[in-house]
C-alpha cells in the first residue's frame, strides 16, 4: 500500500485553514467523527488530560464537549474569547 503522508500528499484541510461547514445529518444516527489536527504542545495536553482522567481521547472530547454550555444566543461556548484572542493550530 503506498503511504500518502510519505509522497506528500496531505488529506483534509491544511491546518491554520477556514472553517468549512461538516456535511453530517444528526438524524442519520451516525457517529460524528471529524479529523483533527493538534499542535505537539496541545497534543501532549491533551493525552495527559485524558489518561488522568482514565478515558480515551475521543471519550474525553465527547465528555468536554457535553459539559461546556453554549450560548443560545451565539451557539458559541458561554464565556468563549473574542475571535483576536484565539488561534488556530500551525
């Protein structure tokens, strides 16, 4: 099988990238399942969050997700940044 990642190639969006709308039906009763990009720092964040919280990354995200409320308003997290304090993974 020939390794994409190798030839340079790239799958999905090139990180840093704007935000395009997901193509998912919620009612289909599928599991969402988006690629993810994360920086070495976050991505190392990350794991210790989840393995000092005895879960698997995608459990952790789903339970992080689930916990913040949204603002109805904006369907935005409440108390979510202004968008010139936020950055996107490089």
């Amino acid at each position: 099988m020939k390794d994409h990642q190798a030839s340079g190639a790239r799958r999905g969006m090139r990180r840093g990238t704007k935000y395009t709308v997901p193509k998912y039906d919620p009612a289909s009763g599928d599991s969402y399942r988006p690629g993810t990009s994360f920086d070495p720092q976050t991505a190392a964040k990350l794991i210790r969050m989840s393995a000092a919280v005895n879960m698997s990354i995608s459990g952790f995200l789903n339970a992080l997700v689930e916990a913040v409320e949204e603002d109805p308003a904006t369907n935005t997290p409440a108390g979510w940044p202004q968008a010139t304090q936020l950055r996107e993974a490089g």
